[in-house]
C-alpha cells in the first residue's frame, strides 16, 4: 500500500493529478463522534456511548449506510436496541449530533481547487445525515454546495456502497471516465484508502487539522 503522508516535499509527487476525490466528513464537514454517545446518554441510554466511533459501528449502521436500510428501519431498530420509545424526532436528534460544521474557509477552498481540478466527493453517509446536513448547509451558505463546489457528490446510502469497498470508486472512475493515475483520494481514516488504492487512485491520509493546510494558495499540494 503506498498512501502518501502529507509532507513539504512531496510536491512534485502530484504533478500529474488531474482529479480529486474529496472524504466529507473529517475532511470538510467536522464531525465529533463523541456527540452520538452523549446524545444517547441525555436520552437515558448511558451504556450507548460507543455505539458509533471512528473505529467501529455496528453491521446495522453499514446497512444504512448503504441504504439498504430505510430511516423507518432503522429508527425502529434504535428503538428495539435501547428499548425506548423514542419519537422519529429524538433519533434523528441523536444520529444528527455527529455533525458540527463545514466552515467558510473550506468552501472557498473547493471553489479554487475547482477552477484548477476536476472535484469529486465520496461520503460514508445516511439518509438522516444527509438531509440534515444538506439543509443547515444551503442555509448557511445560500447555494447548494455539492454542485457548486464539485463536479459530482457521491453519497453511500445513493450508491448502496460505502469505503472502503473498491466499487465505490470504480463507479467513480467509470461514470467520470478519470484515469486512476491522474486522481488523487483524500480521507482522514486509513482503511478507506484501500479501495482507492485497489483501482489505481493514490490515497492521501489526511494528518493535518484542516483540509486547507495541504494546499498552498495557487492550489499545488504540499
């Protein structure tokens, strides 16, 4: 496996990127997976704060995840698992304290990189995360930023595949037509570079605090 640490000389490196596919959450969308726990535990449910971490999550979030199983579904199955009636409302509550924010900086970085490579993002997401975080964010910025910022948004709970599995980038690589050695795949978790490096993508593990530190401001990739 040869995932590039991000280091002052590795510049000459991505010379020939052409495209890159951005990870959101981490990467462009703070997260604090800590807030599901939390959540849990003000609704009563103490012995839940490791139900959803960096880590580890369980074989029902990777379904949902994929979509395979619908929000009723899985609210039904945060109810059967903590034996609490909870309202649609309250789950999604919980599931949506994951999220923090995409801050200004970031979005104006998209929107430089943009004018220089083809973008692309690829999320591990759910559909209660989603909507949530597409609404707060038109509000925020006024503008839709998936088709302002890239070419084209890809979500795991619309593709029915989630990282690292390869096929999320294949369908990637496919339906842009990209040449894997021309693209470059950023995330901030390690195991999910591996699909990207299983079709040819070079995988960059993100170990830096803020996407915009791997970018100078003609947009070279330090």
């Amino acid at each position: 496996m040869h995932y590039i640490t991000i280091n002052i000389n590795a510049l000459t490196m991505f010379q020939g990127i052409k495209n890159i596919i951005f990870d959101f959450g981490g990467v462009i969308h703070d997260i604090r997976y800590e807030n599901v726990g939390e959540a849990f535990a003000r609704m009563g449910c103490p012995e839940m704060t490791t139900f959803y971490t960096k880590d580890l999550q369980t074989p029902e979030m990777d379904l949902f995840e994929k979509g395979l199983l619908s929000p009723t579904q899985f609210r039904d199955y945060i109810r059967s698992m903590t034996g609490k009636s909870f309202t649609d409302g309250q789950v999604d509550e919980i599931v949506n304290a994951i999220l923090v924010d995409v801050p200004r900086e970031r979005v104006e970085l998209l929107l430089r990189l943009r004018q220089r490579y083809r973008t692309f993002l690829f999320s591990n997401t759910n559909q209660i995360n989603y909507l949530c975080f597409t609404a707060r964010l038109r509000q925020k910025y006024g503008f839709d930023i998936f088709e302002r910022c890239f070419d084209r948004a890809y979500f795991s709970h619309q593709m029915h595949c989630r990282k690292p599995d390869p096929d999320g980038f294949r369908q990637i690589l496919e339906e842009q037509r990209l040449v894997p050695s021309e693209t470059l795949f950023i995330d901030d978790i390690a195991k999910n570079l591996e699909g990207a490096e299983k079709v040819g993508i070079t995988g960059l593990h993100m170990d830096r605090k803020d996407v915009c530190e791997l970018f100078d401001a003609n947009g070279n990739i330090l």
